[in-house]
C-alpha cells in the first residue's frame, strides 16, 4: 500500500494547493485584523476628547487619607 514517506508527500501537495486557493483570502483577513488591532491600541493610548489627564499620572483619591 503507502509507506509513511508517500503519504507525507501527498499530504505536503494537498496543503500546497489548498493554500494557494486559501491563501490570499487568509492574508488579507489577517492585514484587516491587524489594522483594527492597531486602531484600537491606538485608541485605548489616548484619551478621549474632554477627558483630563491628571497631572503627573496619578490615580485618583479614593477618599482616603
């Protein structure tokens, strides 16, 4: 029948052509989510307009003395 070597070949040649069917679609997906992914870092860095930094980046009191 198949030793272990054809059937890694045959596996090697069966994820070559589904990757150059699938491949594009997958780089592109994976440039969006990155995009987003470094929008939102961006974001989450920043403060949002009308909200003020603290001074010296300090927490804010609880109440506590």
């Amino acid at each position: 029948m198949f030793g272990l070597s054809e059937l890694a070949v045959i596996l090697v040649v069966v994820i070559a052509v589904l990757a150059v069917k699938k491949g594009p679609d997958l780089i592109r997906s994976a440039g969006k989510s990155t995009r987003i992914l470094k929008a939102e870092s961006r974001a989450l860095r920043t403060p949002a307009p009308g909200e003020a930094e603290r001074p010296g980046g300090t927490p804010p009191r609880d109440g506590r003395p």
